[in-house]
C-alpha cells in the first residue's frame, strides 16, 4: 500500500466534481468523511503509512482530537493519519477552487 498522496487526493475529489456532480463546498463539508474513508485498515499498513508520513504530523491526532477512549499504538497512528489526510484533502480541494475560477 502505497502513502495516500496530494495527487490521489486532488484526484479522488476532481472524480466526485466530474462524475458526481459535487460541488466544492459539499465536498468541503464532508473532507472528514474523505480522510477517514481513505485511512488504512490492516495494522501492518497503519504502520507503514504512519512511517512514510511527514514527521510533522507525529502526535497531531492528539493535540487535535485528544486521547481515544481506548489509546492503542495503532489508535494513536490513526490519528496523525487523520490530521495529515485531512491537510492534504484540503490543500487538494483549495487548489481544485482556485482552478475553476
């Protein structure tokens, strides 16, 4: 499994624009939905995209979602996974607005 990227992001959002007829701000309301759905599921791949990730983004999940009502390693990754997901949907979605304006 490869590190989910800005390129698969931006792509994964232009095809809900071209085939779905999406619009930047619903597609804005809903970017939770998108980092969530494109974090990985097996512990060995949470590992490897954990460490391939920017370093950045070590401990993020917690300073900004706090501790899970069950902390786990695999818990903890998830959650700078989210935040840098979610960071790379966004900065996808600003440069797809820019574009079509």
């Amino acid at each position: 499994m490869a590190i989910y990227t800005a390129t698969n992001a931006k792509q994964e959002l232009s095809s809900e624009i071209e085939n779905y007829g999406a619009t930047i701000e619903s597609l804005r309301d809903r970017l939770g939905e998108y980092a969530d759905t494109s974090l990985p599921v097996y512990n060995g791949d949470i590992i490897s995209e954990w460490q391939l990730m920017p370093i950045a983004y070590d401990g993020r999940g917690i300073e900004e979602f706090g501790l899970p009502a069950e902390p786990t390693v695999y818990s903890l990754m998830l959650g700078d996974l989210y935040a840098y997901y979610y960071d790379l949907l966004t900065i996808a979605l600003d440069e797809l607005e820019s574009e079509t304006n």
